[in-house]
C-alpha cells in the first residue's frame, strides 16, 4: 500500500459525518439510531459481499518478506480500545481473560475523554506484561480538523506518550492523516485497516502485513526514531479483522465465525491477525446480547480457537514488541537490496526489452534537457536501440552524433520564444520533419516504440507511419499546453484558443497507446477532460542518482557568527517571467539588511525578460550581489547546489505555476540543501507544511523572510530537510525509472 493513497482519503468527509452524528445524538432516542445505524450496515454488507470482510490482493507478500521471527507461520495481535468508564472497570476482567488464554495485549486509554485513567492500573497492566497505548486525545472526531489543531494536540499527545511510557497511538473513529503523524513520538500506529466499509474513512490499507510510513523528524525525544537510525518514520499496524463494535453490535452477529474465517484465510497466507476488542461491550456478569453489550464467551471462543487450532504456529507479540521487528527487517532489507544492486551491477539484470528499437522525438536540445536524457539513457540500459531526433543548438553541436548509447539526429531549426505565429510556425516545421524521419527510418529499422516529448502535444502525430506499421506510441506530458499558453500569453480561459490546445491535447492522448506525466497533479488534470486514469502512468523528475549523489543535511551555524561569509542563495532553471528572477532580485534586497553577506548565483539559459532585470541592477545596487553562471549542464547544476546555501523557486502566481512540480526540489533535497517552494498544489500534492520552506505564491517579501528565517535557525532547517528527504527517498530515479520502465514493457506486452 502507497501511503500517500490513504493520505488522499476523504478524511473531511468523514469528519463532516461524525459531526452530524453527534450534533443529531442527543434528539435521536438511543434504540433509533442503533436501528437505523444497523440498517445502514445491512446494505454496506451487501453491497461489499466482494471485499469485506476478506479483500482479494491484500495478501500480497511485502516485498523481500522473509517471515516471522522465529518461523512462526502467522502473527497474533491483540488490542483493547478503552472508550468509556464500563471500559475502564472491564480492563481488569479483559487482562485476566487474555492471561488465562495465553495472550498478551495492549489497552488503548483516550487521555482526556470522559474518564480518568488510573495510574495504578497502568502500572498493574504493564506489571503483568501488557502494554499501553494512547487512544487518540478526546476521542471526538476533531483531530484532524486542520493542520495547525492537529500540531497544537500533537503536543499534548507527546506529553502522555512520554508521561505514560507508550510509544503507540490509535486514533479516535479509525480517522487517519498518516503524514501529519511523523508529529507524534511513536514507533507504530494502528489508525488504518486492511478492509473495513463500515468505518467513516473507509479507505483501507489493502494489507494484512504491517508495512512502513518513511518521514519524520532528524531526533526525537521520545520513543519514536532517534538520530542515526537508518530509516525515519515508525510501522503502520492496520486492524485485520472487523472491530468486535462492527461484528456484535452493528452487524448483530451472535458468533464469532467471521472472526475465525477471516483468521483461517490470514493464517494461510501467513499475515497478521490484528483485533480490537473494547472491554466497554462486553457483558462479564450475564454474558448476554442486548444490542448495546455482547457475551464475553464470544472472546474466550475466538482465543481459545486460535489457541487450539494453530497451537505453536502463531506469534503473539505485544504491538511495540512487533513494530521494533519489523523496524530492524525493514532497515537490514534496504541494507541487503543496497549490496544485492552494488554486486549484481547492471550488466547482470535480466532486460525484458534487450534488442527492442525505440524512436524519440523531442522539440528541445539533447543531452540538455533532462528528463529526455535520463528516459533515453534508461532505455539503453535496458538493451534498446534507441534513435533520438531533436533540434540542433545554434549550429554549435554536430548533426549526428552518440550520447552515452543514444544515437541523435539533430535538426536544424532555430528554437525562439516569440508570439503565439511564430510558435505555431516553429512547432508545424519541426512536426513534419520528424514525421518524414521517422516515415523513412521505420521503413528500416521497424521500431516498436516511438517515445514523443511534448511540447507541442500534436508532435505525438510525427509517428503515424511507425505506428501503421505496429509501433506502440507513449506521449510524455511534460506540461500542460493549455495552462501554459495561458500563463505565457495572459489568455482567458475560455479564448478560442485555450480551447483549441485543450482539444488538441484530447486528440494527441487519444492517438498515443500510454501516456507518462510527470506528477499526479497533472494526472489528475489530462484525465479530467482528455482519458481514463488507468492510460496515464506518473514518472517524476527525479534527479539521476549517479550525478546527484545523496547528502545528509549539515548544520552550519557558523553562518551566523560568521556574516562576512557569503550566504549564498540560489536560482537555478528557466529564467522566464513566471518562474520569477524578478521576485528572487527583489527578496535579494530586502535580505541584505538582516545578512549583508547573501549573495544570489544565477544558473540558466539567457532571455529578454533576465536581461531586463539584470539591466535594473545598477540602480539597485546590486551589481556585486548578482553572478550569473550562464546556461549549466547537469554537473554545473550539482556545483551550485553543493556551494549554495539555500535553493529557491520564486515563481509568480498564475494558472501554471499553481499545478507545476519543479524537479529543482528534489535536486536540492538529493545534496541536502533547503529549498524554498511556493504553496502551490502541484508541490503540497507531494510534500507536507513541514517537510519543505513554503513561500507564499508570487510574494518576495515572503520569500525574503524565509531567506532569513533559513540563515537564522539552522537546526530547524536541516530538521525539515530530512524531513523532505524521506519524501525525495519515495521518488528517486530509480523508483521513477522502474515506473517508465513498467510502462514500456506494458506496451511491449501488447505488441
């Protein structure tokens, strides 16, 4: 399970359903709303028969899984989730029942519900081998209202987790916000499910193993992960059989034979059976079923089972007792696959597409452009003939010549940024050149892929004769032309030409077989008016591991003892208006009060728009504050960041920048830098409020005070770097290349 999935989950709906609830509890009489709660049940039951409550695929082996320690087949874990004072008063009953079947448990306790929980009978549940956890902080629904509540309680929570000595948490309702998380000081969580329709965020983690949430902070205080550990964030516990609340109550079971099915079907594929018992409905003293309570004996048959069933086949850890497992397998596996692709090396690999022949068409310059470079050098590795046509750089590269493998063909056809003729003159050219290319070429070499780099999207049409003769044709979206045309021209939205690029955008989708974007935002955007989902595969910009090599963020505060050392401030890409020098030049000012050693270096192409600021230096007193390096391949760009003291992208506001995901965020987290990025949608798709510096969109003296906020606090920043770093580590090249990969060979299965 991608935990980014869950975090996408209709978490304030939920939320939104709870708070009716509770405002209608009060002037619903008690045994209404249990029967129209039930009547909602009874038609979720049938309507999930297919998925619940076994989920065809959840029991798909981790990756690298080597089992359970000891050779145990399966794993047992017990909870007890305490709601009420009949819970606190049923604790003592539910520990002797676990002990006398031979289980050890944890009991879950709300910090400030409706009960006080003592601190002897804490001391008695650990005392005789239990643990105990934390249950989220009031247990009403609200902890995940916004961000800033949830950070506020956060720190509450912290102080039970240390007060308490637990190190697990759970929160109220099954809600769950799994990046906001990293907050708390914990090992483990158990806020999700592998299949549960019947909870208010129903979206399930679609596994019956535990698996690993990457972020968190450099150190912790607490339990959680402490500096020097190989791997930050903690183990996400899912629940895998249905609540006892759900089966006894809800669904007005009187057995416990879905418990033991769903047990039977875990223990076969060697998962982990994970229950939540609450000691709040369970009827010690007459052992009966009256829609509020359930029989105890129903436990004791559900413990006894396994007990007897699976006697010695089973582990029964305590929750933290496992996550501190699992932690130490998922880091000596990362170790393991590390030395496994260090021995192998590439030439090993068995390569699926070994021999296949590719075409490339991109209306850019070859080796500069980089996501081209690393998908053709990709293919290459992978044994695929692979001939690139491009345009030829003011005739200063060869027309033909080999790139690292790649065979490039360049055209000669002047690239410049004018009005809207002059680009459709450019892109019609270029559109029938590669078309006669490619025509010609496929009569020979008989390609059976045709990779095409936009933009312009009707470059796509430049393979029709490849594809006539049974070449499989991938559009790779790089930007929407749409959104992009409309930040660069300043049209309406609504213009005959916006919508003309929107429709030719449907066409050029619509002609390739696979389209490859590079972020779920822009994913979500083409197929929203252009295909089906299930057509678009994301690959990000990662930056190529082997240029840039990974760094750990330093903390260098000498910077501030020290202000006659340049603090050095980058900005490195595309120097147009609306990816904002201007606003960069502008911050550098107000800057230079508070640390009159900044300096900002400047790494890319040259336009009338950079000139025009660059003139305004002078003026400004900026002259000696500005060097510009000129256009940089690759290695000059892993320079300036190693030297660099902060990254910026200081974009303006508009249309394309609200939905655009800079690759230069990842390259400055790959050489742990800071990065300054603005709060825009494509960027908080992927990275949370505190795993980056946001600016606000378009504002320079917001981005001058987190220039300062940069120089001034050190700590915190190399904190928050590690914390991007975990989200960088979720999307290398190599997870992305696997992904473009896996697209190729899709397309080469349908051949």
């Amino acid at each position: 399970m991608v935990t980014s999935e869950l975090d996408n989950a209709p978490l304030q709906t939920a939320m939104l359903r709870n708070e009716v609830y509770y405002l209608l509890k009060p002037v619903i009489p008690a045994t209404l709303r249990r029967a129209l709660r039930q009547r909602v049940a009874s038609r979720i039951r049938e309507r999930t028969e297919a998925t619940w409550p076994i989920l065809p695929g959840s029991e798909r082996l981790p990756q690298g899984w080597s089992g359970w320690p000891q050779g145990r087949r399966f794993a047992v874990v017990i909870t007890h989730d305490v709601e009420g004072q009949r819970g606190v008063d049923n604790c003592r009953r539910l520990m002797q029942l676990d002990m006398e079947m031979g289980f050890a448990s944890s009991f879950n306790f709300i910090p400030e519900g409706s009960y006080d929980t003592p601190r002897d009978l804490r001391h008695e549940l650990t005392g005789n081998g239990f643990e105990v956890g934390v249950h989220d902080l009031r247990h009403d629904g609200r902890l995940f209202r916004s961000r800033k509540t949830f950070s506020r309680k956060a720190s509450q929570i912290n102080s039970y987790l240390r007060d308490w000595n637990a190190s697990g948490f759970r929160s109220g309702f099954m809600l769950h916000k799994l990046d906001w998380l990293h907050e708390l000081d914990i090992s483990y969580d158990m806020s999700t499910f592998d299949t549960d329709p019947f909870e208010p965020q129903p979206d399930g983690s679609h596994t019956i193993f535990p698996f690993w949430v990457n972020g968190g902070p450099v150190s912790r205080n607490g339990n959680g992960s402490h500096a020097g550990d190989k791997t930050l964030g903690y183990v996400e516990l899912p629940y895998t059989l249905a609540q006892d609340s759900t089966l006894f109550l809800l669904l007005h079971e009187t057995t416990p034979e879905i418990w033991l099915r769903k047990a039977d079907w875990i223990a076969a594929h060697g998962g982990m059976v994970l229950v939540n018992i609450h000691p709040d409905y369970i009827d010690f003293e007459r052992d009966r079923h009256n829609g509020s309570t359930y029989p105890a004996r129903l436990v004791r048959e559900f413990l006894s089972y396994l007990s007897r069933r699976y006697a010695g086949q089973f582990w029964n850890p305590r929750p933290a007792e496992l996550a501190r497992w699992y932690k130490e397998w998922h880091n000596s596996k990362l170790e393991r696959e590390s030395r496994r692709l260090e021995s192998n090396g590439r030439s090993q690999r068995f390569r699926p597409l070994q021999g296949r022949r590719a075409a490339v068409v991109l209306f850019s310059h070859y080796p500069a452009d980089p996501r081209p470079r690393r998908a053709a050098e990709a293919l290459v590795s992978e044994g695929v003939s692979v001939d690139l046509i491009c345009l030829q750089e003011e005739g200063s590269e060869p027309r033909r010549e080999v790139v690292n493998g790649v065979n490039v063909k360049r055209i000669r056809l002047k690239r410049r940024r004018s009005g809207k003729l002059r680009y459709a003159w450019q892109y019609s050219a270029f559109l029938l050149i590669a078309m006669w290319e490619l025509a010609l070429r496929s009569l020979r070499k008989r390609y059976q892929f045709v990779h095409v780099h936009n933009m312009p999207d009707i470059l796509v049409f430049s393979a029709l004769v490849p594809k006539l003769l049974g070449a499989r044709v991938v559009l790779d979206l790089h930007d929407p032309m749409p959104e992009l045309m409309e930040a660069i021209f300043q049209l309406p939205p609504h213009s005959a030409g916006v919508r003309m690029l929107k429709a030719m955008e449907k066409w050029s989708i619509a002609f390739s077989d696979s389209v490859i974007t590079v972020s779920s935002t822009f994913k979500n955007l083409f197929s929203s008016r252009s295909c089906s989902p299930e057509k678009i595969h994301v690959v990000l910009n990662s930056p190529d591991e082997s240029i840039f090599k990974f760094q750990v963020p330093r903390v260098e505060v000498d910077r501030i003892n020290h202000r006659s050392r340049p603090f050095v401030i980058l900005y490195h890409g595309s120097l147009l208006k609306r990816n904002g020098f201007d606003l960069a030049v502008s911050a550098l000012e107000q800057v230079l009060s508070a640390v009159p050693s900044a300096r900002l270096v400047v790494c890319g192409k040259s336009t009338p728009f950079f000139e025009s600021v660059m003139n305004s230096l002078p003026s400004r007193g900026l002259s000696e504050k500005v060097e510009y390096r000129g256009a940089c391949q690759l290695e000059g760009i892993v320079e300036a960041i190693r030297n660099c003291d902060v990254g910026i992208i200081p974009n303006h506001r508009n249309i394309f920048t609200e939905l655009n995901t800079p690759t230069r965020i990842f390259e400055c987290l790959a050489l742990g830098k800071p990065v300054i990025a603005p709060r825009a949608r494509g960027i908080t798709d992927y990275f949370g409020e505190n795993e980056l510096i946001y600016f606000e969109l378009g504002n320079a003296k917001d981005l001058a005070d987190q220039i300062n906020y940069i120089h001034s606090h050190p700590d915190q920043v190399a904190q928050t770097v590690s914390r991007g770093q975990q989200i960088y580590f979720q999307h290398t090249w190599r997870v992305e290349r696997a992904q473009l990969i896996n697209t190729f060979l899709a397309s080469h299965a349908s051949l």
